[in-house]
C-alpha cells in the first residue's frame, strides 16, 4: 500500500525531477512519482519506515522546492 501526499505550493518540472532523483536514492523508498499536474506526490515506502522517511521527504521539499510543504492525501490500494 502506497501513500499521496498534496504539495502545497506549486512547483515546476525542474524542481520536481531534482526532488524525485532525492527521494528516490532514499534506501527505504520503494517508489515514487509525481501526478501529471505535479499536485500530488505518490510514494510506496517500507510500511513502518513512513515517519522516518517522510520526515527526510519534507526536507527535500522545502529545500528543492522553495519551502513547499506535504500533506497527507489518501493511501493508494492495488
């Protein structure tokens, strides 16, 4: 099960190929992408690694991508 995040600040393709390349060398990220508008951030992580990993994912963010911050959205079921 993989969780959505909502960016809360509009960012641009650059920022967000920079932060997907961050993420992902993350050891316990599993997957991750951006929707097509760049709105909502998708991530597959270790289950019980999420606060840990996240807590990393938001630095990434407000330093890659101007102060942008996450909020939980939905969980993605497959």
């Amino acid at each position: 099960m993989g969780r959505s995040y909502r960016l809360l600040k509009k960012i641009n393709q650059e920022q967000a190929d920079a932060i997907l390349k961050e993420v992902s060398e993350l050891p316990m990220v599993k997957g991750t992408g951006f929707n097509k508008d760049l709105t909502l951030l998708n991530m597959e992580v270790e289950e019980d690694c999420y606060p840990d990993v996240m807590s990393r994912v938001v630095n990434i963010f407000r330093r890659l991508a101007g102060g942008c911050d996450l909020s939980f959205d939905h969980f993605i079921y497959e």
